[in-house]
C-alpha cells in the first residue's frame, strides 16, 4: 500500500469518512490544503502527524466535509420553492415533511423555516417538519445554535432580519426560536442507504453530490425515490445532474434549476425500496 493509501486509510479508521465515495482528485487536494497549512512536505509525514493529533483530525474532517453556504442561497431555487412548490402543498396538505440533506451548517433549513412561518400564517394549522442532516457533528453543532455573521444574511431583506433574528452584543445574528421550532437537526451519513425518514414532501441534496463519485450520486437517487411521497419533489444543486442509471426515476420540473419530481411509474431493483418508517 502507498502513503496516499496509507492515509485514506486512516482517514476511513479515526473519521469514519469513506473516501472511496469520494473522488480521489477531491481528497488529494482537500488533503494538500491542509499539508500545506501544517508544513508537511509529503502523504507519510502528515499521515504520522494526523494519527496523533486529535484538533487536525477535526481540521481535516472539516476540510472534507466543507460546504459553503447562505441564506436563500441560489435565489432563483428558493424562489421556485417558496412561490410554486410550497404554496401548493400549503394548500393541499396539513402535514408536509421536508428533509435538508447536507445541511452543513444550517443555513438551507433556516431559509425553509422562514419560508415556512411566513407562509403559514394564512392556514396556521398546517404542521411543518424539517429535516436537517449532516455527517459533521462541528457543523450541525454550528446550525443548531443558529448564529451567523451579517454577510451570511446578504440575501434577505432587512424586514426578515428583524422579525426572524436577534443581534447579539457581538454583532452576529441568532435564529429566533420561531424558526428553529420546525427543524430537526440530527447526523446522518448519505452514503448509509437509508433516508432520515419517509413520507417526505421535498429532499433537497444541494451541492453535495460534486464530491461523490458516479456510483455514489445514483446510489443516493435511489435512495431518496421511495422516501419520497408521490409526485415528491428533489432539489440538486445547479452544477449537478442524474445520472442516465437513475434519471428515470425522476420527471423533470423545472430542468434549469434542477427541480425534479418523483416518477411514480419508475421502481428501482435495489433492497433500499423497503419501507422507510416515518417518524414524527
């Protein structure tokens, strides 16, 4: 084995991130970042240095599991969900459950929320649920404390701010308790199989995929297909696209911003089709 297997290896071991459902271009240069940030100059020595150094362990897991972020981030999307999908199923549904995959750190569910209360104010009977995943505990840590910088807030109007975040002594926002009251955060790793839950309404898996390798993306599709409800709705991210293994189990809802539907006539041959239990 070579020091770069060497290490990956020891990455699987201490971090539980696979990096074979990675591509291997993605962990070389995520991995060089942080030899070049701790001086060293080769695979062998920053793997000796990373097995015995618990705060790099925690700097690399970072390093691979980064996803930058914003509020309403991709307004084009947001407004597609917040003017067409959720008005719908506002208007149809009493209970919808929607599951942020990926989430980092928490803005995407925390924009699904303020869409959710303003939204609910005309039938405030209807019951939202948002699921919030992420395998990084330091991150989902981060989103279920909901303080951010103003930069992270550019996209939202200084009406949202005000009736959605308070202003700390420190000039960061916090997330009003309002808004956090619909979300579930919890940790969960994509490439487990199996979804958080079922029955849900909407996933969105927004610019994680760009990490995973061809397998991994349609082995995903197909989990979220039977998670889904019928005619439930999968949100990728703009760089992002189905593979031709799994693009039949998806119609198209509005191919530009890469909103899918999911095609009830379509099963894959997977044991994911079992039964996911919903919960809550």
């Amino acid at each position: 084995m070579d020091d770069f297997g060497a290490l990956t290896k020891s990455i699987e071991a201490i971090l539980a991130i696979q990096c074979a459902n990675y591509k291997e271009d993605y962990i070389k240069r995520r991995i060089s970042s942080r030899m070049r940030l701790t001086g060293k100059e080769d695979f062998r020595s920053y793997l000796e240095f990373f097995k015995d150094n618990q705060a790099e362990q925690e700097s690399l897991r970072n390093a691979l599991t980064i996803n930058v972020t914003k509020f309403w981030r991709d307004r084009e999307v947001f407004d597609i969900i917040h003017k067409e999908i959720l008005p719908d199923l506002i208007k149809r549904k009493d209970r919808i459950r929607i599951w942020s995959a990926g989430c980092a750190t928490g803005e995407e569910p925390y924009t699904l929320a303020l869409m959710a209360h303003d939204m609910t104010r005309l039938r405030p009977n209807v019951q939202i649920t948002i699921y919030a995943t992420d395998i990084d505990q330091e991150a989902l840590r981060k989103a279920k404390n909901g303080i951010y910088d103003k930069r992270v807030l550019e996209n939202l109007t200084e009406s949202q701010i005000r009736r959605h975040f308070s202003q700390k002594d420190d000039g960061k926002y916090e997330v009003r308790a309002h808004l956090k009251e619909y979300i579930r955060f919890s940790q969960h790793d994509l490439m487990s199989g199996k979804a958080v839950t079922g029955n849900l309404d909407i996933i969105l898996c927004r610019n994680v995929t760009i990490y995973f390798t061809e397998a991994q993306k349609n082995e995903l599709a197909r989990t979220f297909h039977p998670a889904l409800v019928s005619g439930g709705y999968y949100v990728l991210g703009k760089t992002e696209f189905l593979g031709r293994d799994v693009e039949k189990l998806y119609v198209p809802y509005n191919s530009l911003q890469k909103i899918y539907r999911k095609n009830d006539g379509m099963q894959h041959r997977s044991a994911i089709t079992a039964r996911i239990p919903a919960r809550g």
